[in-house]
C-alpha cells in the first residue's frame, strides 16, 4: 500500500537551484520519496496532511564527521586542547570501552542527531577494540533509523600503538566480514566507509594496506589531515600524493595548515572536505578553512567531531565557521587598510554547506541533501515562529544565524518521521539511561586502572 505524505504550505528552502525556495510551498513524500515540490498541489492527494503554517522547511542537515561513540563521555574534556584530547580520551576512556559502551554511545548519539536536525551522519568509529565493538556501533545506527555511513576505523586500545608511527594496520578481515555482513548493498539507509589514519599516525606501509583495503572493497575513505600541533607532521597530503594514493574517494578532514601545493592536490584529485570549526577554534587545530576550500573549487562541508569539547549540533557548526571565517578576513583586510572583498563568506553559503555539500562530501548527493523530486525524503521542518526566530525577514538567515535545536520541531528520514510536535519518536529515557550507565561504568574503570 502506498505511502503519502504532504507537507503545507511551508516556507521552503529546497537547496535546489532549479526549484529555489518557495515562501509558501507544499512537498509531497510517497513511499519515502520526494514526488513533488510546488508552491501548491492542488490535486486531490489522499495522504497524512503535515501542517507547516509559521515553518521553515530545509532539507535534513548531514554531519560528515563525527565519533558518535564518544556521547558516554560528552563534556569530560571542556578546556583541552587537541594534544589534551589523545592523552584524556584516546589514551584514558578509549582503551576501557566494551561494545555495550559503543552501543550506547551510538544510539544516544544518533538520536541526538535526529533531534538536531541532523538526518545524514558519517559515524567515524576508530573504537573497534574488538570485532564485537564495530557490531555494537551499527547495530545502535540502525535501530535508531538515522542515514548514516559507518566509517570502520582503528582500535584504540594504546596511544603509542595506534596514533604515533603505527605499526597496526585496520585489520582486512574484519572489515571484509563488515562489509559482507552488513553493507552487501548500498541501497540502504547505511553505508561504509573506512576511517583511516594516513602518513605519520601509521607507517606508510600501513597507509597503503588501509587505502588498499578500501579500494579493494570499493568504500569511501575519511582522514584527519593537517590539524593543530599535529601539523607538525606538514605534507600529509604530499605524502598521499607521493604514495599514488589521492582519489575522488577520499574525504579530508580539518586541512587547517594544507599548503598552497597540497590544496590544488586535493582538488585535482577530485577530493572532498570536511570542517569542524568549533572544534577548530577551540581546540587548536587551526583556522577553519572554509574559503580557502572554496577558492580551490571545492564544496566543504561540516562536522561536529566530538561531544567531549563542544556541542552536538550543526547550528554550532554553521556559526562557527560563519564567524571565525569573517573575523580571519575582516581582521587582515583592517590591518593592511584595505576594503572587504565581495567574495565574503554568506549565510546561504552556509546553509550549502550544512546540506547539499554534506551529501556530496558523504557521497549520497544522489539521495538527500536537497528537497529534489526523486531524492529520498530526508526534510527538517523549524519552528519560525519562537521568539529567537521570528519575525522572518531573510528564511536562510533565520536558519543559519538565529535557530537552534529547541526550534526543531519535525525530522523526517527516508520518509519516516522520527521527531514530531518538538518530541523524538523513539525511546529517549532507554537511551539516557543506557549513556548514563556507560559513563559510570567507563569512569570506575578507569579509576580502577589509574596508578595509586
């Protein structure tokens, strides 16, 4: 039996060049996927009738980067800086978690996703300690119904083992019974991807068996590049470059201190970008390079990195990297007294970001990441009339630069509503309970392991 869903007269950002945006707009969701934008249907549709008087409709936000395992232990590092984060996390949580840890993590965190907004998620998992743990992760991904693409990464169990001149490569076979087992097709809501460590975590030997594997399985590749103290380690792009291995398969993540050489790499080499800039910003990673992935012809998209430091949610993300952005170029233009160029960043370019570049980043332009007929249905309705929204002037600046999460009134994924009235359709209190059991438990054990 058929499916419809029509949601009225919204004001509608559809991301879509060729559709625009409609201040009063209706789209209609069959089966899951998007049939009809409009400014109004008027034929008789027998469907379930969502009202969107007083909303604005957008296309579900997509986090290209996040270790979602790390809810548990969301706030635990505040003030660190990102030389703080591998010695308290990695080196002190990471090593102590089960998979019930990894479970919990993942299904408190993705629902925190939905609840944001967030309905495409690249879950960045270098917690598989064990062959059970990556189980744990995508067993939560999916009861959760969120899209995401689960990207298998390293163990953590010992800092020096796996993050300083890695002898440990991602092991082939259990990322082949992944593979086998959950991702035979790549028509479902989940996908995979491998989460690798690249030049100077791990010896070159071990960057070229991971890239290997994932080219043999035919997954996309995510790595952390150029970031902070770590740029320390500068060229890992002209590395990759010098192994043979950049691709259009590959996301790079932060690229803070990328040179002027390894930029046009990365877009020669038809390469994606992810930028966490509240992460960036706060933990000393760099500037957040937006314009200058930009200026090299390339759509950056954004991530949220870890909950340990900084908030969970794209609004976040969207300001932070809106902001940090202006005040770089405003400060340099005031200090050589010259004028503000016309190519300053814009909240539309924002929106672009948080959305459609995503989905492009993620490789899933294909589904989601604009409201397009014959995309999947993947929409986020806001709440315009709250007070830290209304009145409405400029529908992409009352999303970008006013909103927040308390303003996310209706999520939809694939069709499937997921968040209604302001209130997730899921078992909330299951996982706030489960989360909570987890950081109790992850913090006795590793009091329990810390020298007397």
């Amino acid at each position: 039996m058929t499916h419809r869903m029509l949601l009225r007269s919204g004001h509608v950002l559809s991301m879509d060049p060729g559709i625009g945006d409609l201040p009063r707009g209706d789209v209609l969701i069959e089966d899951g996927n998007i049939v009809a934008v409009e400014r109004e249907i008027t034929a008789d549709v027998d469907a379930e009738v969502l009202d969107m008087t007083g909303r604005i409709v957008i296309p579900g936000f997509v986090d290209t980067h996040r270790h979602t395992w790390e809810a548990p232990i969301r706030g635990c590092a505040p003030n660190a800086t990102l030389d703080d984060y591998f010695v308290d996390v990695l080196d002190t949580f990471a090593p102590v978690y089960t998979p019930e840890d990894v479970y919990a993590g993942n299904l408190a965190g993705a629902l925190e996703c939905l609840n944001a907004g967030i309905t495409t998620l690249v879950d960045w998992s270098h917690i598989n300690n064990t062959p059970e743990h990556p189980d744990a992760a995508i067993k939560a991904l999916t009861e959760t119904g969120i899209r995401a693409q689960y990207a298998y990464g390293s163990a953590n169990t010992s800092l020096a083992d796996y993050w300083f001149e890695s002898k440990i490569a991602i092991p082939g076979d259990d990322v082949r019974r992944i593979k086998a087992k959950y991702f035979s097709s790549d028509d479902g809501l989940l996908t995979m991807a491998l989460a690798t460590r690249g030049p100077g975590f791990c010896l070159n030997d071990v960057v070229e068996a991971e890239w290997r594997l994932a080219r043999e399985l035919a997954v996309p590749i995510t790595v952390h590049v150029a970031m902070g103290r770590l740029a320390g380690r500068f060229g890992m792009v002209k590395q990759l470059h010098g192994l043979g291995l950049l691709g259009p398969d590959t996301t790079y993540i932060h690229c803070c201190y990328l040179s002027e050489e390894e930029w046009r790499m990365v877009a020669d080499s038809g390469g994606t970008v992810s930028i966490a800039a509240q992460v960036e910003t706060q933990m000393g990673h760099g500037w957040p390079p937006v314009m200058q992935a930009v200026e090299h012809g390339l759509r950056p998209s954004l991530s949220i990195d870890v909950v340990t430091t900084v908030p969970g949610d794209m609004f976040t993300q969207i300001r932070s990297a809106f902001g940090a952005e202006r005040a770089r170029v405003n400060a340099d233009c005031w200090q050589a007294n010259l004028p503000v160029p016309d190519t300053m960043l814009t909240a539309r370019q924002m929106l672009e970001m948080a959305t459609v570049n995503g989905a492009h980043v993620a490789g899933l332009e294909h589904r989601t990441g604009s409201l397009t007929p014959g995309k999947r249905a993947d929409i986020v309705a806001l709440d315009a009339t709250a007070l830290n929204m209304a009145p409405v002037h400029d529908a992409t600046a009352a999303v970008t630069l006013c909103a927040d999460v308390s303003n996310v009134e209706t999520v939809i994924v694939d069709g499937v509503v997921h968040k209604r009235d302001g209130r997730l359709v899921a078992d909330v209190d299951r996982a706030r309970r489960l989360v909570e059991e987890s950081r109790d438990r992850l913090l006795a054990a590793t009091e329990a392991k810390a020298p007397a």
